[in-house]
C-alpha cells in the first residue's frame, strides 16, 4: 500500500464530509414548500438515475428471458420475487446474480448486481426499452472474465465510475489495502440536493418565518439569471468528461476546485472539436459562440424535468428568427427556418436545426447523443481532416468534398471558408512539419474558445522565443483553461527553466491549476525555488497527492504517483506505487512504462526490458513502446534488437523525426548505411530545423566524403545556430576534407 502521509488532512476531510452529509435533508422536505418543483422532477432521468429493482422499476424482460453474446446464453428470470441473471461471473462460469438496482431508464436501461468488497457493478447486458429487446453494450468484442471490460470487470464498477453523478450525497468510502468500498448516499438518485446542495440551513430559514429579501436563505445553490457560468459548472459536475481533485464535492465551489476537465484530447474529441468518445456536453458546449454569449443550460433545458423547452426548431427559433430574445442583442434579426436558410424541404430532416448544427453520435449502442459545440457545417474541413460531416451524416452515399461544392452552390460561389482551430490540433497531434507556428497562432487567437486554445497550449512545445510567448501569456490569463495549457506547455522546457513560468501559479486561486503547477515543478528541487515559494510548493505537492488520493481506486491515480515520486527523487515509492496500478489493472501499459523507466534510472535494464515487453503484449501496435524498447536496447548495446524496435516503432509513428533518426543512428552504427541515408532524409523532411538531424546528414554525408552534400547540411546548421562552437568547427571540418579532395 502506498502511504500517502496525508493522514490529518484527510481525517479532517473525512469529519466535514460526515458533517455535510446530516445536512441533507432529502426529497420529501424539499417538495412540501416546492410541490411543482418536485411534480416536475418526478418521472424525469435524474429521478430514475437509479431506484431499487421492483416491480414498478425494472423494465427488462425477465420472464425467463434469454440473450446469448461471444458464446454465453445469459437467463433473465424471477425467483423469489427477486429480479435475476444467470450469466457467466468473475471467475467465468455461469451463476445467479441478483439485480438489486436499475439503472437509468431510456432509451436504455441498465442493472447493478452487487459483488464481493462492496462493489456495485453494471450488467453490460442491457434492455432496449423503445425496441423491447435486451443487447450487449459492447456486440463487436468477445470479453472474457478477467477483462476490465467484463462486467464484473473495473470498468463496469458503479462505485469508482457511476455513483458520484447517480445519486445524491454520494461517499465512495474506498479502502486501498483491502480493496474494498463502502459506499454511502443520502438519497438513491439525482434529487434536489443534488444540485442546490445540503438543504438543512435553508429548511431552518424557511420554518424560522422571517422572510426579507436581503436574508440570508441558507439555500447552497441558487441559479441567478446573471452568473449563467455557475449554472454551467454545477451542471458540469457531471455533465462534463473530467477527473475528481478532491475527495468529496462541495456544492456551490468553483468546478475547477474539484475536478481536472478534460480539453480536447485525442481519442475524446476529433481534432476539429467534435465530439468522438463519451464526453457528456461540457467539453463540446466550451467551444460554443453560444456559451461566450452567455447561453446557459435551463436556458434550452427546463431543470427539473431535465428536457428541452420545446420541440423541434421551436426551441432555436426562440432566439433565432426575427425576434431574439433581448439578451442576445447581437444576433440577426432574420428568418432561419426557411429553405433560404438550410436549403432543405420544409419538413424534412434536412430542414431540422439540431441535424445541421448539432449532429448525432450514438453511445452505448442504442443512445445518440447532440454534439452541444453548435457548429456550422465544414465539409471542406471534414474532408482534409477525416472528419465527420453533417452532411455526409445524412448523404452517406455521397463524398465530403461533394457537399462542401454544394454550401459553396448555395451561397452563391462564395469560397470554401479557410482555416480551422482543427488544422492546427491535427498538425499539433501528428506532429507535423509548420504544427508549432498553427499552434502558435490558434493560442493567440482570442476569437476561438479557451477549450480549444488550451488544447493548442497543451500539445505546444516550445523551441523559440516566438512559441514561448503565447504560453507566458496564458500563464497570466484570467481564465483558468488557459493557465492549465501554458503549464502543461511549460513541462516541455528543462526543469531548470521551470519555475520562472510556474512557480507564481502555486499560489493559484484555482486548485486544479495549483495542482498543475506543482505536478510540472515536481522534477525541481526545492532548493531551485525561492525561498518565498517553497512552502507554497509543499502544500501544492500535498494537495496533488489528496487529489490522487481521492482516486485511490482508479489505477491511475498510483501511476500518477508513480511518476510524481520518480520526480522527487523516492524510487522506492515510485515502485510501489506503480506496482499497486497493475495489481488495480494488470494490463495498464503507462504503468508497465513507468516502471521501465524507473528500473532503468536505477541500472535494472534486464528488468526495464521486461516491462516495456509486458506492455507490448498488451499493447502490440503502440508505436511509442517500440521506440522506448529501442532506446533501451540500444543503450544495452544490443544494435540488432534495437533496430528491429526502432523499425517497428518509424512504421507506426511515421510522422515522428525523432524515431526516424534515431532509428538512423543504429542503422548506420550496423554499417546499414543506404537505410540510415533514407531514414535520415526522412526525418529532415518532418524537421527541417532541428539541429541534431541536420548534424546527422553532414556526419553521414562527410563519412562517405560527399563533401558537397556535407557541407549544404552544415551550412544550414550554422545559419540556423550562428553561435553554435559546434556546428562551425563541424563546417570547418567539412571544408578541411573538401580541400584535400581536391588537392
């Protein structure tokens, strides 16, 4: 078990957790003041986030019910009065599990049984309930017991994953040593307190009877009319793709002082911001000219029935058409919903707003969700990025460059529109030759959304003066989006440079920036710091630590302070924390990584390389693996080895200068210099600047004593690094042996 050594902070935690919890009073106290508040609530998706099974809950058919998937017939039946499933169980044979939740309730509903060590965990066998069948979340894989996506697996466990945003009041209560929770909540589902926090002072006040307009209610959370962004974030809470800093939630703080949002990371969004996995409208709505306006959530959705205001393209036309709402003065006074306007049959799909401006994504099978970034459609954009299309959404028959040509018709030959914030995210992920200066140019650039441009601050890593300025600016930005970019960006530059950028931050009103700030300075030793940081610095590193803490049951958490431990100089530590991720997720590759990096510091090579293969084997097409394992080999001295990783890894990261020469470097030490020669090439057309490459080429080329082509290579160098002593005396060199060549 990895001590964490936060022991009185977390004790204090825990006491005001527990007093918070007897503030709640529950739904019944609520609804005798607020009756249509609770008419409304009732019956909606917050009400059956989740109930106990009973006949009035569960929707499944489990009149002996059968569904086979990958092999295993699972039975759906009755017993006892209890709701059943007989399918197959963490040790893979088939069982009887009750059902003792439901979960959720359109269009899909799910069900929780209860396992060993508290855990709830959720079927991934669930019922379709406009369709009346039952369906496997996941129809295209075979999962076995033992894979995290079994059932009974850590990614199915409604403590770790689910609860928190499925009830009200919610404690997880997780044990590290015996891996074990026992989790708590004062009511069962998603009810008032949930989102305007414990209601016992407001209750006091109500039944004190002195009722003035300037009294203090003691109501938590209340949603005025000109602070849109604190609805947003009480909403985002759980309505947003994010990591948990703290250990309980406090209602009524800022949402960057208990979670970490994520930006726009790949594999979660496409680079053009769209949305791709599962990341529950926050992140996409950001990005949104809507959000920057002041638009709000209850200004679409009615907050306690949770649904939209009103159908169709009666809900957008209440703000766009000829008379907006007076908030948004700004906005055309023009007619959208017109074939003028969409170029579509009245009537038909192509005339509906969201189908355009707010395409589908469906998860879970059977659950389409709205991307909430309001975008216009960008064909052009689509078909240079491989992108989804709203118009090829519906035009599946047709090419992206096809509709692009039609919104072109349309407007009269106008011209494609030019550059998007997702070129710049898709040459920035890629790494591709000029992404620094996109990149550059996207943070800079106050017209895009602070999600996007921190998106370009994080995957900027600046070389220059030129690509450090933006991330100096951020760092000073009074939105706190930005201030996490500039920072990740800082964590490029040596620990030496570090602290001149992120030591002010320490101090952040912010906690997810403080944490941040002390995460990228944890390679820096404190003596580094000056003296009036210092402190600020160990409480930021404590503060971190509690937040990983507050995730001790996701095997990242031990990763992350794995890696934290390795910075501050605790191998020891590093090694049992990474150790206890696999033991949480025995397939976790970074861990396996970690670890290799660790054991290779510590001159355990024999030992790193076992890593990086046990990775491999869980990871077989990880480009970033290869290379890692042919460093290593190559520092064993095993060349041949190392060239078969190094080779696998230029196949898989062909856009990586980086691989490619030093995949360069053992070709040539192997006298394999016509492959060398092209690998070299290669990398030099991804990087024309980088001074290691272009020294690389004149090496090489001086060695075969092709002085011409030496020399061009050399040239370049010291025209690039004037007051590099190096690159001159390698010119030199270069024109010594071209002189005697032609004596």
């Amino acid at each position: 078990m990895v001590a964490f050594g936060l022991a009185a902070r977390l004790a204090a935690d825990a006491g005001s957790a527990a007093s918070a919890a007897a503030d709640f009073v529950g739904r019944e106290t609520c609804v005798a003041c607020h009756k249509a508040q609770g008419e409304a609530w009732s019956g909606s998706h917050h009400d059956w986030a989740m109930r106990e099974a009973s006949e009035d809950t569960v929707l499944g058919d489990f009149d002996d019910a059968r569904f086979t998937h990958a092999g295993v017939t699972s039975r759906f039946f009755r017993k006892d009065g209890k709701y059943v499933v007989n399918t197959d169980g963490a040790d893979g044979r088939l069982a009887d599990f009750e059902i003792v939740y439901t979960f959720g309730i359109s269009p899909l509903q799910q069900y929780l049984i209860a396992q060993p060590g508290g855990r709830l965990q959720a079927l991934t066998i669930a019922w379709d309930t406009e369709r009346k069948r039952w369906f496997h979340l996941l129809p295209d894989a075979e999962i076995a017991a033992g894979d995290p996506r079994h059932w009974t697996g850590r990614l199915h466990n409604w403590n770790g994953r689910c609860g928190e945003c499925h009830t009200t009041g919610y404690r997880k209560r997780y044990d590290l040593e015996s891996e074990s929770y026992a989790t708590s909540w004062a009511e069962i589902n998603v009810s008032c307190e949930a989102c305007h926090g414990p209601g016992a002072r407001h209750v006091a006040w109500a039944r004190a009877g002195e009722k003035t307009e300037d009294a203090d209610t003691g109501l938590v959370v209340g949603f005025k009319e000109d602070a849109p962004g604190r609805e947003i974030e009480a909403c985002a809470r759980c309505h947003a793709r994010r990591a948990p800093i703290t250990q309980h939630y406090e209602h009524g703080a800022p949402f960057l002082d208990h979670f970490r949002p994520a930006l726009l990371r790949q594999e979660l969004y496409f680079p053009d911001g769209q949305i791709q996995d599962e990341v529950y409208v926050y992140g996409s709505f950001l990005q949104s000219k809507m959000q920057r306006a002041g638009v709000r959530c209850t200004d679409c959705h009615d907050p306690h029935t949770a649904r939209v205001k009103a159908d169709g393209d009666a809900l957008c036309v209440r703000c766009h058409g000829q008379a907006p709402d007076a908030r948004f003065e700004s906005l055309p006074r023009k007619a959208y919903d017109t074939p003028a306007h969409h170029h579509h049959p009245a009537g038909s799909p192509g005339a509906q707003c969201v189908n355009c401006h707010m395409p589908a994504r469906s998860y879970m099978v059977v659950d389409p969700r709205r991307d909430h970034s309001f975008r216009i459609p960008r064909p052009d954009l689509s078909a240079r990025l491989e992108t989804p299309d709203a118009c090829t959404g519906c035009h599946a028959d047709k090419p992206a460059d096809w509709a692009a040509d039609a919104i072109v018709a349309w407007t009269g030959g106008v011209a494609r529109r030019g550059a998007h914030f997702g070129d710049a995210i898709a040459a920035g992920r890629d790494g591709q030759a000029g992404a620094e200066a996109k990149l550059v140019a996207l943070a800079e650039d106050p017209a895009q959304s602070a999600i996007a441009r921190a998106t370009a601050l994080q995957l900027l890593r600046p070389t220059s003066r030129r690509s450090l300025a933006p991330v100096v600016e951020a760092l000073k930005s009074d939105d706190p989006l930005l201030r996490l970019g500039a920072l990740a960006a800082i964590e490029a530059l040596p620990p030496v440079r570090r602290p001149a950028y992120a030591a002010p931050l320490l101090d952040d009103p912010v906690r997810a920036v403080r944490l941040e700030a002390a995460r990228v300075l944890a390679p820096v030793p404190t003596t580094r710091l000056e003296a009036p940081r210092r402190q600020a610095f160990e409480d930021a590193l404590a503060e971190y630590e509690a937040a990983q803490e507050a995730m001790a049951d996701q095997p990242e958490a031990h990763l992350n302070l794995g890696v934290l431990y390795m910075n501050r100089g605790r191998p020891d530590l590093a090694e049992r924390a990474n150790k206890t991720a696999l033991r949480l997720a025995p397939g976790l590759v970074p861990a396996y990584v970690t670890l290799a990096h660790l054991y290779n510091q510590t001159g355990r090579n024999t030992e790193a390389e076992a890593m990086l293969r046990a990775a491999l084997e869980n990871a077989p097409d990880d480009g970033r693996l290869y290379y890692s394992l042919g460093l290593l080999l190559g520092e064993m001295q095993r060349y041949d080895d190392a060239a078969e990783a190094l080779g696998a890894a230029a196949r898989r990261l062909p856009y990586q200068p980086r691989v490619r020469y030093n995949h360069a470097l053992v070709l040539q030490h192997l006298g394999r210099r016509k492959e060398a020669e092209a690998e070299l090439l290669a990398a030099h057309r991804l990087e024309e600047r980088d001074p290691r490459i272009l020294e690389a080429l004149a090496l090489f080329y001086l060695g075969d004593g092709k002085y011409a082509q030496a020399k061009s290579y050399a040239d370049r160098l010291v025209r690039l690094f004037p007051n590099s002593r190096r690159a001159r005396l390698l010119q030199r060199r270069i024109q010594l042996g071209a002189d005697e060549q032609a004596r």
